[in-house]
C-alpha cells in the first residue's frame, strides 16, 4: 500500500502543474525611468533586462507627443543592457520610449513607458495634433446600427414563422 501511494504520489508530481519559470527577458531597469519628469533633457536612453539581448534583433526609440521619433544613433547592446544615444534636440514635452527586444533564448519582449521632460531652459511643447476624424467616419455608425438591428429583426421574424407553422394542428 505505501508503493502504491509513493507511486501515486510521483506520477502526480510529474504530471502536475509546474512553477512558471522566467522565460522571457525583462525589463528591470531604465534611465530614464518610466513616468518620471526631468528638469533636464536625457542625452541616452539604456534600458537593462534580465537576460542578456541579441545585440541583432534589440530596437528602442524614443518619440515625442506627435509620435516622431527623436532622431538617435544606432542601439549599442551590452550583455543585458541596450543603450540608444540621443542626437536630436528635446523640447520640454511628454516622450515615449518603446523597445523590442530578443534574448539569446529567442523570446522577443517588446514594450513602451513615457517620461517627461520640464527643463526651464528649454522651449515649450508644440501641441499635439488634434485628431481629425472625417465626418464620413463619424457617419457610418448611424445605419451600420440600423442595417445590423434590421438583420436582427429580420432573423426573429423568420424564426418565429417557422416556429408557427411547426405546431401541431388545434392548439
């Protein structure tokens, strides 16, 4: 009876759920760090993983409100570090930093956080384009709505006939 349930036992400790194991690299650090405000404007952007990355296949890049990019030098990759130096000015602003990343295990990892820069030295921000939707776009809600509740009423019309002609004569 212990044989049996020892055996028991290590079929289930096999067979059962394992722990999750870090497979991926990830993000454990950044300069600058994620919604933070400067008083000055970065001149690099590094990003440090948990896993060292595929020097080939590391991507960051920094973009301003208007989502363009700030012009920047190729990303230079060190072990678990990636490095992407900014050669473009920076005016005070929200900025995002996007990355993808590939470790040397071959998962690919990819994400983004914003920073703001508020150097009183510097020119303010040019606003964002507001985004324009063309009225066709704003249009189109209006009978797509009204064709789809058709097709609803269309649909419960015919089940119902064919529900009625279904029943046994005198009830």
């Amino acid at each position: 009876m212990k044989r049996l349930l020892l055996t028991v036992a290590a079929v289930l400790a096999a067979l059962g759920p394992g722990t999750p194991a870090w497979a991926h690299a990830r993000l454990v650090t950044a300069d600058p760090a994620a919604d933070t405000t400067l008083t000055a404007a970065p001149t690099a952007v590094t990003l440090g993983f948990s896993e060292r990355l595929d020097a080939d296949f590391t991507t960051i890049v920094v973009s301003d409100a208007a989502r363009q990019r700030v012009p920047a030098s190729p990303v230079t990759v060190d072990g678990a570090r990636g490095t992407l130096t900014l050669t473009g000015a920076l005016s005070n602003g929200v900025y995002t930093v996007a990355f993808r990343v590939v470790s040397v295990d071959g998962h690919t990892v990819h994400g983004s956080y914003p920073f703001t820069l508020a150097d009183p030295a510097r020119p303010a921000a040019a606003p964002a384009p507001a985004a324009t939707v063309p009225a066709a776009a704003r249009d189109s809600t209006g009978p797509a709505l009204a064709v789809g509740g058709g097709g609803v009423v269309l649909a419960a019309v015919a089940v119902w006939l064919y529900l009625a002609t279904r029943r046994p004569a005198g009830t």
